[in-house]
C-alpha cells in the first residue's frame, strides 16, 4: 500500500509530551499519512484525561485521538491500522500488539524517531529587555509539579546564603563585527573590515559570574595562559564580584575564541588555545585550592570544555573533597570542536549533558530520550540529569529527595527567537546547581535553569543573569 494512504497508530498515556514523542509522531508521518494516537484512560481521572487528550490533539502532526482502557488490542482491532509505531525501547519486550496486528496483516515496527540534533546557532539582533520581558513560563509544567511562582521567587532569593566554588576551563569569548566590503577579484572570497570588537567572559568565567549575579557568594579556581587575555579576564570576573584563584601556566596561552561577524551572520570562528592536559604540578595546585576553600563551600561546579583543567584523576580528586565536606556537586563536560569526557564527572549529584553529549557519552544513536537518560544516570551514578536538547527544550530525569526515580518529564524551549545560543547551557548549569542546594526538587531546578538559558540567549555575549530580573520575570 502506498505510504499516502496509511494509517499508522501510537500508544501510550502521555503523562507529559517531550521531544521524544514528537520525533516518534514526527516518524508516523513520514510512513504514512495519518497518525491516530491511542490515550490509555487507565488510572485517570475525568480532568486528567481531558487535559492530555486536549493536549495530543494539539499537537501538529496528530490526526485523531481515540481513548482506550488498558486494552490496547481492542481498540487496534476495531481501528485495524496499517501501522502500529511503538519505541525501539519495546522491541525485546513482549508486546501485546503483535498478536492483534497479525489477526488483520498489519505491521508493528519500533523506532525511535528521527535523532536529529535540533541546536540552533542563531544571531538576530532584537530588543533585549523586550524579550527578557515576554518569556513564558510553562503553565502545564507548574501546574503537574505543583510548582508555585511566589515558591520559586523565595527560593530564587535564597541564593544568597549559598557559598559556591566553580573549577574549569576560563574563556574569552570575542565578537569581532565586520563591515562587507564585497567579493575579492581576485578569488571568491568576501572582503570584511573589522569595525569594533567585544570581549566576553566564557567557560567556568560565566558561571561564576552567573551565581555571583544570582546571589551566591563565588570562588573561581582556574588555570589562565601569563598573558593579557588572562589579565583581562581576572578583572572582568573581579569587576563581577567573583573571587579568582587562578594558577598561571607559562607554556599555554588563556584560552580566546574570535567570532567575525557580518550582521547577524558568523563569518568565521578563531580559537587560540591549548588542548593538552596541563601538568601535574599544576593539577596539584587546584586540589590544594579547593582543600583550602571546600569547609566553607556549599556547591561545587566543574565546569569542563576539554582544554586540560581536568583529568579523570583530578576530577575524582575534587569530587572526593566536596563529598567529605557534604557539598552538592554538578558538572558539565561540553562537546563541539573538541571531544569531551562526562564520565570524569560519575558520581556527582547534577550532569547537565546535551543528547548529543549523552549519546556520544553511551555509545548509543538509536534508543529514545527517556531511556537515554535513564541509561546515562545508571552510567554515570548521578541523581539528577537535565538533558539538554536545543530548540527542543529540556528533559527532567532523576531521583527526588527520598531517592526515588521521578517520571521523565520535560520543559519546552521558553525562548524560541534566540539572539545568540552560547552560553546557554552554562547559565543553565549555574542556576539549577544553586536551586538544588535550596532544596532538591529537580523539576524546579530545571525550571529554573531553563528561565535562566531563555534570559541568556536573549542578547548577544555572555552577560551575568541578575537575581532581580529573573524574580521580576517569574512573577509577571
């Protein structure tokens, strides 16, 4: 039968929608032509069922909802779809879907959707407060976690009695603007002049400044090149109120990545650094630091861009430390020119990995998002995961405060217009590890964090979030 003409059929009870149901939805589609989504009523009450079935039916690529009670053979066999698509997950499972299909010569075929990677790299030039100012929260979110916005200001405001310590990788991020002059003649290449420039903190920089914005008392343990880029950086990050420990190592310069931009476009990118894990004279030194600091530490945040701070054996080091003195710990291991390395970081309480990250991380491009999740917090022995995943939002996944596993649940993008992505992650990191210590509610955290990133990548360059426009914001 011609893929125009078929009809293919999704079970589940859909206690949330994330983006591994929308890539599974997203698959129907492209296998046939209309996608019947089947909600198990088993369980729910009357205003549960219609708010998720009112739900998947707003969603895009649905066609018809039909409500079954736990039976999900009847109701493939008085719909005889020409397709059931249920999650790679289920393929080694039995599935009672198999039977029912054969009775009429359908088809059960598993998948996990597309694995597309959905990171957006977009600059467009807008009005920061404007957008600042018109970024929702997500109402069904707060309203299934039973999360209060009056709550999350309080506890926002908290912040405050929170001692932090962030140890990694510093960067310079450097936006070089450019005027196009036209095409070469004598190759095709476009001719730019450089009409002015500005300097950034980045790396373990910006989320120091960021908890320093967001109320926390900061310590920045860093390794920095003698030169006057390093210079540079200890007086911004001096000037946002964040105490730096660096430790100079004459053989490598401080990490600076140029960006040359025409408009809202990036021309080129340029990094001067050093990739090769630094000595261990100064490995040493940042245990030493963080010996000295950690009694009066309530958070440590490694914040690792695989430029040579770390080490497997230095991050366990610093882990160690932290869990004699009863520190939360998160971390962050990021991937893109270079190749990371989250499992240094096993064992800490909050990973904030991308699926990229993950999926490199487990070795694993096939299974869904849930399960990736669930596989990497088994892997790495960590509590809490927000898996980032671009445009597409945020998975929630982890164990509350009694240890037990919470439903995977997901946070939508809140900033759909970006100006500029980078920085994301880390904004998101520094806020969700200070909610954590407030109190361990991973879906606030990860709201939080997830305001955070949407106020971020509303203006161009890494700029320390402040508590006050982030209270402002979450109670409008």
């Amino acid at each position: 039968m011609d893929s125009k003409n078929k009809t293919i059929f999704i079970s589940g009870k859909f206690k949330v929608i994330h983006s591994g149901h929308i890539r599974l939805f997203m698959y129907a589609k492209t296998i046939g032509n209309r996608l019947v989504v089947g909600l198990d009523s088993d369980g729910l009450g009357p205003s549960e069922l219609l708010w998720r079935e009112e739900f998947l039916r707003n969603q895009e690529f649905v066609d018809d909802v039909i409500i079954f009670d736990g039976d999900v053979a009847k109701s493939i066999l008085e719909l005889r779809p020409d397709v059931v698509l249920k999650g790679s997950e289920f393929e080694p499972q039995f599935n009672l879907e198999a039977e029912a299909v054969n009775q009429y010569g359908g088809q059960l075929i598993f998948s996990s959707g597309s694995t597309h990677f959905s990171e957006a790299d977009l600059i467009n030039k807008k009005d920061d407060q404007t957008i600042e100012r018109n970024i929702p929260l997500p109402n069904d979110f707060l309203k299934r976690n039973n999360i209060d916005r009056d709550a999350l200001v309080t506890q926002l405001k908290s912040f405050g009695n929170i001692k932090v310590c962030v140890i990694g990788d510093l960067i310079i991020d450097e936006y070089i603007n450019c005027h196009p002059l036209g095409m070469s003649r004598e190759e095709p290449t476009v001719v730019v002049t450089p009409i002015d420039s500005m300097k950034f903190l980045g790396g373990a920089g910006i989320v120091a400044a960021h908890t320093v914005g967001l109320g926390a008392e900061t310590n920045l343990i860093t390794i920095l090149g003698d030169d006057a880029v390093g210079q540079w950086s200890i007086d911004k990050a001096n000037q946002y109120g964040v105490k730096v420990h660096a430790i100079v190592d004459k053989n490598r310069p401080t990490t600076l990545k140029q960006r040359y931009r025409s408009g809202n476009h990036t021309l080129l990118k340029i990094s001067h650094l050093s990739q090769e894990e630094v000595g261990s004279s100064i490995q040493k030194k940042i245990v030493e630091k963080f010996i000295e600091i950690a009694p009066k530490t309530d958070v440590l945040i490694l914040s690792d861009f695989s430029y040579g701070t770390f080490s497997s054996d230095t991050a366990q080091q610093l882990i160690a430390i932290a869990r004699e003195n009863g520190i939360l710990i998160s971390a962050d291991s990021q991937t893109s020119s270079q190749i990371g390395n989250l499992s240094q970081f096993s064992g800490v309480d909050l990973i904030t990995p991308t699926e990229v990250e993950a999926r490199m991380e487990l070795k694993d491009q096939s299974s869904g998002l849930a399960i990736i999740a669930e596989k990497l917090r088994l892997h790495m022995n960590v509590a809490s995961i927000l898996l980032k995943l671009g445009s597409d939002g945020v998975l929630v996944h982890g164990t509350d405060a009694q240890g037990k596993i919470m439903a995977t649940d997901a946070i939508p993008s809140l900033n759909p217009n970006p100006v500029d992505t980078s920085g994301a992650g880390d904004s998101m990191l520094a806020a969700a590890s200070l909610a954590l210590a407030i109190e361990r509610n991973l879906s606030k955290a990860g709201l939080l964090g997830s305001v955070t990133a949407a106020v971020q990548i509303s203006r161009t360059g890494n700029i320390p979030i402040e508590q006050a426009n982030l209270a402002y914001m979450i109670s409008s």
